[in-house]
C-alpha cells in the first residue's frame, strides 16, 4: 500500500515519546514550518485544518503536512 507524501517532506518532527497534547503537537508542527521558511499564511492554514476536528484529525493533519516520527 503506497503512503501518500507529505506536504512538506524535508520536515521531520519527532513526537514518539515526547508530550503529545494537541497545544503540544500543534507547537511543534507549526514551529518545523516556521523554521523552514513556510510562509505565515501556511502555517495559519495547517493550524486551521489542525483544529477543524477532533485529536485523530489534528494527528492525520500533522502527517498530511510534515513526517512525523
């Protein structure tokens, strides 16, 4: 089964073992992006899909646009 790419897939943020509540997740996502020069009007548009749903959609949403480890 082929995985589909993310957005962003030179961005890595590693969540496996660190605290991962959704202000957490939504921080660390939105700081990757930031750091790699996504523009602010992006990272507005990944925290709004973010937060369009319950915590599975803030997870798969984290997946759409970085990889996460």
């Amino acid at each position: 089964m082929a995985t589909e790419q993310p957005k962003y897939p030179d961005i890595v943020v590693q969540l496996v073992d660190e605290d991962v509540n959704a202000w957490a997740v939504m921080g660390r996502v939105s700081a990757a992006l930031r750091k790699a020069g996504v523009s602010d009007e992006k990272i507005t548009e990944y925290l709004q899909e973010s937060t369009s749903g319950d915590y599975d959609n803030l997870l798969a949403t984290a997946m759409k646009w970085v990889v996460v480890r």
